[in-house]
C-alpha cells in the first residue's frame, strides 16, 4: 500500500512538472485574455463623423478593441454651459451616432477631458479659462509669442486653480452631460502634465503642498464619479517620482506630486503612458493597489514590451496583484481621421503611420496570445 502511495505521488508530482503547473498556478486562477484592449482617439470632426464611425463599425472588432475613448476636451456643445462649447464642438445627435456605432461594434465608449492642467495648447487658451478667466491658476501671464520651450516661466499648459470655490460645479455639470449623452459607465479625467499648482501668485493656494493639492482634487473628481458609480480613468505620469525612476518631467513628475499617490483612493484607472520606454510601472502601480493600463503611442516595440510586461506580472503574482493588471491602452494624438487614414495605409503624416502601426502591432500581438 505504502508503495502505492509512494508511486501514486510520484506520478502526480511528475506530471504538474512537465506540465508547468508549479510555475503557473496562479495565473491559472485569472482571465487568460486581457480584461480592456482601448483605443483613444479625438473627437471626430463633423465632417469626418461618417469615417469616424465607419472604423468604429468595421476596423474596432476586426481588431479586438472592446473599449473607445473619445478626447472631447471642449468639443462638444455644453446645454449646461454652451459658452464652453470649443470650435467644431460636437451636438448631441452627432454623439448619439458615434455611441450607435460603438454599440454595433459591441465596443465601450468612454469621454475624456482634461481637467487640472492643459486648460490650453500651446496656441491658445482653451474655453474653461477664456469664459472663466478667475479660474486661471497663473492670471498674471499669457504663453509667450512665439512660444518656446523651456522658457522662464516654465509654461507648457495653463491649469485651473483647483481650490477656486465655483469651479467644481462648472466641471461636474460638463462631465455629467457627457457621461450622459455617451452612457457611460467610466470617465476619463486627464490630469496629467500639471506644471502649474499652488502658484505663489494664486491667492488660495500659494503655499500649498504640491502633492496634498493635487491629491485633493483626484479625490475631489473621483467622488463625484463615485457617487454615479462611474470608474474613473486618469493619467499616472503626477504619481511617478521622475528624479529616482530616471523618467523626467513629462511622464514623470519632477515637482513632488508623485507623492500623492499615497493620499487618493485606489479603485482608479491608472493610464500609464510611457512613449519612449516600458519601465515597469504598470507593476508599481498594481503593487499600490491600482487597477492599471499601460498606454503606448508610435513605438511598437515600446508597445510589445510594455504587453510582455503585462502579461509577465500577470502570470507570475498572486490573483490580488494580477487581476490589477487590466490590459492596454493605444493612445493617439492626433487629428482622428489622420489616424483612421493611416490605418487604411492611404499617406500621412509620419506620427500618425507610425501610431496606428504600433496599434496595429499591438492589437495582433494580443490577438496572437489569445489564440495560443
Ligand atoms: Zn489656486
């Protein structure tokens, strides 16, 4: 009997080592495939609206994309606030048509807009700041012309003030209206690239932690979405600590915002956009207890390596750790049909072939793993 037994063991412990068992027990306890495959594009312009929701339809599934994150930022007409409405904003029949065309494609629509920093472009100040000009965190001076980088005001984009007490209630009724109109169940806040907070000039917050202001205002927007159940989805860079990790000021934060990732609730979409470079963040980000993405742009083999990322964590945590890693984020920066004719080959711009090169990279690569 006792050699029995001893044989019986042997035989199993044999088989889970061939089979590779023993090195992948926990990922055997997760979703194989990853949970969000998403795409950010910018809101379409009117003319384009038909193209736009074409590759919807056609191109989205074809890919395996399950989720569309539209950048409105201002362009879309506002009924709450309709002076915020930017140039070429978007009506609510055009929104409805792309939601349409998002349900077709049994793809998830998601809004963004930007709230803290980039109030403007580089060319101009956007509507929140030209309407609202006492929510100007930096009042005292415009971007210089012609504008360079870096100059001695370090501008990039204007920011809000974030403790102004009437703003909240301007930004909560924008992203209602757009949570409604695209029936929307996660809401994407931006909230990266803040180089203007607590200005020594701004009234209220001068002399502000850095990090506890910024925190502040996360948990601020997240809140609101909370009390809809809506998740909310932001950019990582502030988090990052840019002078130990190495990743400098842009997707990193040299201005000691990174600590607040210690001061706001965990149940956020952490976008990790890392262009350049796949450091592994996404890891980080898991390990504080942040359900993560990690977002590529024109680098295909950042992109690759930013999935094999993903997917090494996810096989190799507990279910706690793996299950915060929830996929991949394309983003693209570009005017949208630019990228659409990109991917349908036709000759653009450089930027915009290489973006949706990396997409369509990306996209197969994880189709090819779901497949294995
Ligand atoms: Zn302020």
């Amino acid at each position: 009997m006792k050699t029995h037994l001893k044989i019986l063991s042997f035989v199993l412990i044999s088989v889970i080592l061939s089979t590779g068992l023993h090195n992948s027990c926990y990922a055997q306890e997760i979703e194989k495939d990853l949970e969000i495959r998403a795409l950010l594009l910018g809101a379409p312009d009117s003319e384009d609206l038909q193209l736009f929701n074409k590759f919807i339809r056609e191109a989205l599934p074809e890919e395996g994309v399950n989720m569309l994150v539209v950048r409105f930022r201002y362009k879309y007409q506002f009924e709450s606030y309709p002076e915020l409405a930017d140039e070429g904003a978007l009506s609510k029949k055009e929104v409805k048509q792309i939601l349409q065309a998002c349900k077709d494609a049994g793809v998830k629509l998601i809004p963004k807009m930007n709230f803290l920093g980039h109030q403007s472009s580089r060319t101009k100040v956007l509507p929140l700041l030209t309407e609202y000009p006492e929510f100007d965190e930096t009042p005292h001076f415009e971007p210089p012309d012609p504008y360079v980088w870096p100059n001695e005001h370090d501008f990039y984009c204007k920011s809000y003030c974030p403790s102004h007490p009437d703003l909240h209630k301007v930004l909560f009724s924008l992203m209602d209206e757009l949570i409604e109109v695209c029936e929307a169940d996660a809401f994407h806040v931006g909230m990266d690239e803040v180089f203007y907070l607590a200005d020594s000039k701004c009234p209220r917050c001068s002399g502000r932690d850095k990090a506890e202001l910024y925190a502040e205002e996360v948990t601020r927007l997240f809140n609101h979405l909370k009390g809809k159940n809506i998740t909310m989805w932001m950019w990582g860079d502030r988090f990052l600590d840019g002078k130990t990790m190495g990743l400098g000021m842009w997707q990193a934060s040299m201005n000691t915002t990174f600590k607040a990732i210690d001061l706001v609730p965990k149940d956020i979409m952490i976008c990790d956009w890392h262009y350049n470079e796949a450091p592994p963040t996404p890891a980080y980000f898991a390990l504080k207890g942040f359900n993560v993405l990690a977002c590529p742009y024109t680098d295909a083999d950042v992109a690759l390596s930013q999935l094999e990322h993903i997917n090494q964590v996810r096989n190799s945590s507990n279910k706690q750790i793996a299950t915060r890693l929830k996929g991949v984020f394309q983003t693209s920066w570009g005017n949208a049909k630019d990228f659409i004719q990109a991917y349908y080959g036709e000759d653009v711009k450089e930027k915009d072939k290489n973006c949706a090169e990396c997409f369509k990279k990306l996209f197969s690569e994880i189709r090819n793993n779901s497949e294995k």
